[in-house]
C-alpha cells in the first residue's frame, strides 16, 4: 500500500511482521534442534562402536562390567533417531506454514492495495471510523470533498469537521440508533463559491458480524441541486409562453381601438379642455403605454421559439456590449472590468441579437443594484465543449428569500419593473441549449451563462 498512501489511508490495526518474526523464530528454532539431535544421534554412534570393540577384544571381565549397557545405547540410539525424524518432519510442516503464511500475506497486500485503488478511484467521499469516532480510513475523493489537505486518520471526526458540518454528530446518531441515516445536507466554501454536500451514514461490522465503527458517504450534489432548481424553474414556466401569446393577441385588439379613440378624443377637446380634463386625458395615455409596454414584453417572452443562429465571436460581443454602456457608467460613477481572451478565439453558432439582449438585462440590473457606485465585472471563460460568460457586480447582493424567484415571470423586485427581463433571458440562454445560474452574497452578485460550444 505504499504506493498509494497519498490517495487512500488507512490506519493499521495489527502488525504482521510481529507474526511473521515469531514464525521465522520458531523455524530457526526447530533448524537448531534438529541440528542438536544430529549431533547427539553421532556421540551415541560414537559410544555404540566403542562398546562393540571392547566386545569383540576386551576381556571377559571388561564385558561382564558393562552389564545392560549396549542394549540401552541401542534404544537410545533409536528414541533418538524417532526424534530426529519427528523433528525433521515438524520442520517441514513449519516451513510449509511460514511458505503458505508469506504467500497469503502478499495475496492480502494485494488485496489490500486493490481495495485502496478502488476507493481512490471513486467519485464519492468514503470514511471510517472506530466506535469513539476515530477516523480509521479516509478515501482522496472525501479528503478533497471536505478541504482537509493533511492526513486525518488517526483523528476523531470532530476535530476535522467544521463549520457546521454535521459528519461527527451524524456518527454518533448511526452509533447510537443502530440504524442507517441518509441526506444530511451540508455546504462547504470552495474556491471562494458554496457547494453543497450530501452524506449518509452505515454502520460498519466486522467479520463476527460485531458493530466495529461507521462509514460514511459523502456526495457533491451541487450540480443536481442546480438542475432540480432548473426542472422546477421550466415545470413553472411550461405553458406560460402559449398563455403569453394569448394574452397578447386578446389584448392588443382592444389596447389599439382605446389608444386610438383617447387620441381622437385628444384631438376632439384640444382647446376646449379644463386642467382637470387635461390630467385625465395624461392618466389614460400613461396607463395606455403602460399596459402596451406589458404586451410587449408578453411578446418577447412568447415570440422567442426560434433562434437565427450565426457564427458568433462571444468575446467581441461582450466588448460591443460594454462600449454600448460606458458612457452610462461614467455617468454613475462606475468601473468596467473585462476579463476575456483575444477577439476571434472564441467563437460558436449562437443567435448574437439575442445574446446581446441577455447581455444588456444583466448589465442594467447590476447598474441598478450600484447606485453608490461599484465595478462591473465581465468574464468570458473557454472550455472544451463550453463557454461560460461571467456578469459579476459589487451591489447590495440578492437576499436568499428572492434568489430562488428571480427567474420566475413577473417577479420583480423593482417599483416600475416588469418582473419579464430575467425570465427572457432565462427562456433565450435554455434556447441555445445553456443554462443561467446566479450566485449571490451580501455585497455583490454573479450572473453566470454556460452555453454549449456544440449545441445545435
């Protein structure tokens, strides 16, 4: 596992080479006593052919002296040799052990180090901890996910999560229950932008099936979040654009006639009118260009179905973009930003009206956000199969009770805004098979437009 201890750790629990040195020690053990009873099996040898001389030359005085003797180094001799094989066999049988031993502990190495890689390879989070919260083993996916850049095996789970992240307490609810706990929603701050987290918690048993800790799962589920915001968002404004439509044609019939007929009727009393006549006449021309105003942006939102679409140069659109509005921003008092590659490097098969339009929304709602003043930020971002296009500003932010509103049809937060601007951009971005997602603080707010390169 040496190899991949920057990508998977785990802490060790037993140390084999404690077994495998008492393995080799009784081996060496049983290589000497063999080696003794060699020895012994030659003094006895030795001792039996000195016998057998006085035997066979010695007198008969020196015979009847050694009495029992030789039957007895005769026995020894063979207990002896018993011995030897025993312990000959015994040697064998222990080093076939320690053999079988070492090849199950490289199998397991092997095993080990598969497992790791596994782990290492996976796009979810995976921990473990003992029963006193005490990570035992920690995957880089979960170590990225957390922003934990030291290695925390071996420290209790509390001790590395912060800022509210609920890892610790959800160990101690599985300890504690026994039963599985799923989606705890947390976020962290990564790179300076929020990410939402996801973690589940299991119980881990050993192999007597005996509670030994917990494991914990631990998911991004930002990108998930955003595309259940946008499912939910489209589920609003699915039909919407028929009933726009309708709206429109049903209304502008008789807007026209009463348009028509105040300005006869303007041209009827002209010279014959009081003041009071006068401002009567004023609230129905403003009331009537009020009403025609919300008709065309019923309009926009319900004309846009097709899009013209040409080989665009993002980069110098979003510089026409930002020399149209300079002298506004002068005249407020406002800095203008622009952070994009060289004209003609970025380009893609886009309807450049449209995006113009999107464009000019999102800069007149940042001016709007800094009346005290401010610097609009632009940034175009190349990717592979993406270009991101970035509208940052330095305003009062966007509350967390309207962000999830503001792409809604008429929701406004203005006093003289017809609530159409962001949902039109919403409707043209979705057309060009992008997405527009918002990010927003207490000082400042980040419009940010992801638009596929190969969409068609």
């Amino acid at each position: 596992m040496g190899k991949k201890a920057g990508m998977f750790r785990v802490k060790r629990v037993t140390d084999n080479s404690v077994v495998l040195g008492i393995s080799l020690a009784l081996l060496v053990i049983m290589v000497a006593a063999i080696g003794a009873t060699v020895w012994l099996v030659a003094e006895i040898h030795k001792e039996q052919r000195a016998i057998q001389q006085i035997v066979v030359g010695g007198a008969a005085k020196d015979i009847e002296r050694l009495g029992t003797l030789p039957g007895e180094l005769r026995w020894q001799f063979v207990f002896t040799v018993l011995i030897l094989l025993v312990l000959i066999v015994a040697g064998g049988a222990l080093a076939f052990v320690v053999r079988a031993y070492l090849k199950n502990l490289t199998s397991l190495r092997e095993i080990k180090i598969l497992a790791g890689d596994i782990l290492a390879s996976m796009d979810q989070g995976v921990l473990t901890t003992d029963q006193e919260g005490e990570i035992t083993s920690v995957n880089a996916r979960a170590q990225k996910l957390l922003g934990v850049d030291f290695d925390c095996v071996g420290r209790r789970l509390d001790e590395i999560c912060q800022n509210g992240q609920p890892l610790a307490g959800l160990s101690r609810d599985v300890l504690k229950s026994g039963k599985v706990q799923y989606d705890r929603d947390f976020s962290v701050t990564r790179n300076g932008h929020p990410v939402q987290l996801r973690a589940e918690c299991h119980l881990l048993r050993g192999a007597d099936d005996e509670v030994v800790g917990t494991v914990v799962h631990i998911r991004d589920v930002t990108e998930r979040l955003h595309i259940e915001e946008r499912m939910r968002r489209m589920e609003r404004l699915m039909g919407l654009g028929t009933l726009a439509a309708g709206l429109h044609h049903e209304i502008k019939n008789p807007l026209t006639a009463l348009s028509l007929h105040v300005q006869l009727l303007e041209e009827r009393l002209e010279g014959h009118t009081n003041d009071d006549t006068s401002e009567n006449l004023g609230v129905l021309k403003t009331e009537v260009t009020r009403i025609a105003g919300v008709l065309e942006s019923f309009r926009d939102y319900a004309s846009v179905e097709r899009i013209n679409r040409t080989d665009t140069d993002i980069v110098g659109l979003v510089r026409q973009t930002v020399e149209l509005i300079r002298p506004q921003a002068q005249q407020k008092g406002l800095q203008i930003a622009v952070l994009a590659p060289e004209e003609g490097l970025v380009t893609m098969s886009a309807d450049a009206i449209r995006l113009e339009q999107v464009l000019l929304n999102l800069v007149m709602n940042a001016f709007d956000a800094m009346q005290a003043g401010g610097t609009l930020s632009l940034a175009v971002i190349a990717q592979d199969e993406k270009i991101t296009i970035e509208v940052s500003d330095t305003g009062h932010g966007i509350p967390d009770n309207v962000r999830a509103r503001i792409f809604d049809p008429y929701f406004t937060t203005k006093s003289n805004g017809s609530g159409m601007g962001l949902a039109v951009c919403d409707k043209i971005i979705r057309q060009h098979g992008g997405q527009i997602d918002v990010e927003a603080g207490a000082s400042g707010a980040t419009f940010r437009i992801s638009l596929p390169v190969d969409d068609h």
